[in-house]
C-alpha cells in the first residue's frame, strides 16, 4: 500500500516538474523610453506615492508636512529621485510572509509522514 503510493507519488511529481518546468520566452525590440524611464517619470512615481492617504498621514504622525516633502522631491537631483524610486520598489510591501512559512512546514510534514515515517 505505501510503496504504491509513494510510486503513484514519485510518478505525479516527475510528471508535474516536466509538464510544468517548459515556458515559453518572447523577446523583442523595445523603445529606449521602456528601456530606462525618463527622469520626468520617476519624479512622477515618487511625487504620486507622496499624494496617497496612508503616505501623507504616516508623514504627518512623523511631524513631516507633506507638502515640504514634495518640495524637497522637487528639488532633488535625478539621481536622488532615481535612487528612491529604486528604493521605494524594492521595499517590501508591509505583507507578512507567514503563510510561506505555513506552507512550507505543512509540506515538510507530508513528506515526512509519507516518505520517511515507518
């Protein structure tokens, strides 16, 4: 029964790597506008992220007027304001990650149970 079903198992995960590991590319030309944004651009992205709710509020819980903060990303260098933009999109996003960590304990656990208990 269990090496059956370790069989009908090792079978289904062989199957699903090969079915799913083939992706297909497509690769093209792209415009030099696309290719780095222009300074406009990220100056845009940063000042939008200012003019949300949450941003402005966590501004003014740290005694930052927003206002004096988009005056000071308008006088910011590109690179400073390309600088941030990067930071900004690199930042995490405030979700927990815990649910990862679930998946991952109850998957380990599985195959323990399966494959190695006796």
């Amino acid at each position: 029964m269990i090496s059956t079903m370790k069989k009908t198992t090792c079978r289904l995960l062989v199957t699903s790597l090969l079915a799913l590991s083939f992706q297909t590319a497509n690769a093209g030309m792209i415009g030099a506008d696309k290719a780095a944004p222009s300074p406009s651009t990220e100056r845009a992205y940063v000042l939008n992220a200012l003019d949300r709710a949450e941003v402005a509020s966590q501004l003014l819980t740290a005694g930052v007027d927003p206002m004096d903060a988009k005056a000071r990303v308008a006088a910011m260098s590109d690179q400073e304001v390309r600088s941030m933009m990067q930071d900004m999109q690199a930042a995490p996003v405030g979700a927990s990650d815990a649910g990862v960590w679930i998946g991952v304990l109850i998957v380990v656990g599985l195959v323990w149970y399966f494959a190695f208990r006796k």
